[in-house]
C-alpha cells in the first residue's frame, strides 16, 4: 500500500530544478541539479500532477537530465515507443524550458516528485520493489 506524504512534509528534500531543451531536441527536458541521490543510468518514479511514471536519467556535459516520464520501466528505456508525460505535464502546467519547477526527493534513488514551486502536493509514495525480485523481473524484461 502507498504512503500519502506532503511536499511540506518535514522528511521531504525539495530542490530547485529548471526545464531545459537539451542537444538538438526541441521537447521539454529536466535539468536535475547535482546535490540528488542519482546517477546517470538510474531508472527512477517520477510523480507528476500525482501521477506516476518512471523516468530514465541521463548524463551530459552539464549534468543529469531527465528527457521524459513514461508509462512503465521498459518505455523510459526505449522512449520512442510512447507518450512523454512530461511533455505533457510541461504543456498543462506552463512551464516552458527556462521555468524552475521544484523536485521532491521522497525516496532517494527511487522516487521523485515534480511540481510548480510554490504549489502544494500529496504525494502517493509506491513501495519499493524488493531489490531481488527486481532484478529477476529486469532479467525477465531483456528477455
């Protein structure tokens, strides 16, 4: 069962967070500051409006970088297969490349929160996987 937390929550790290466009791509991409607990490769979940994606972090010459949010693990990692819901988070909330938007780090390497700074969230925090039952669902998933 999920744990509904507050972005105001006192076990809540918020850090400052911009939307860029990044290399020749002209989608919205989040621009992750250094001071999270992630590296360039993670796959992590990324709450926007209160919904939950999974997201593939990236690595380039500025830092990391979230280019999308995805339906599931396997389309964060093969991204040309589906919707990017943050893109569409960008468009409904108005926050164009330039815009700060605030990111909530819930659970450290796995789950993350996106919002509009000043704006107050409950957030459903998932339970994380197991990291054994994890990693035969991976093996399972290149199969």
């Amino acid at each position: 069962m999920a744990e509904r937390v507050p972005s105001d929550h006192s076990s809540v790290s918020t850090v400052r967070a911009k939307i860029v466009r990044s290399g020749g791509t002209t989608r919205p991409c989040l621009r992750l500051p250094s001071d999270l607990s992630l590296s360039g490769g993670d796959v992590v979940r990324l709450s926007l409006d209160g919904e939950t994606y999974h997201a593939a972090v990236v690595e380039d010459a500025e830092g990391l970088l979230v280019r999308g949010a995805y339906d599931n693990k396997r389309l964060a990692r093969n991204p040309g297969e589906s919707e990017n819901r943050l893109v569409e988070w960008s468009q409904s909330s108005g926050r164009g490349p330039g815009s700060s938007v605030e990111v909530d780090e819930l659970e450290p390497g796995f789950f993350y929160g996106v919002r509009v700074p000043g704006k107050r969230v409950v957030y459903d925090v998932p339970t994380k996987p197991n990291d054994s039952l994890a990693s035969i669902a991976e093996k399972l998933e290149d199969n």
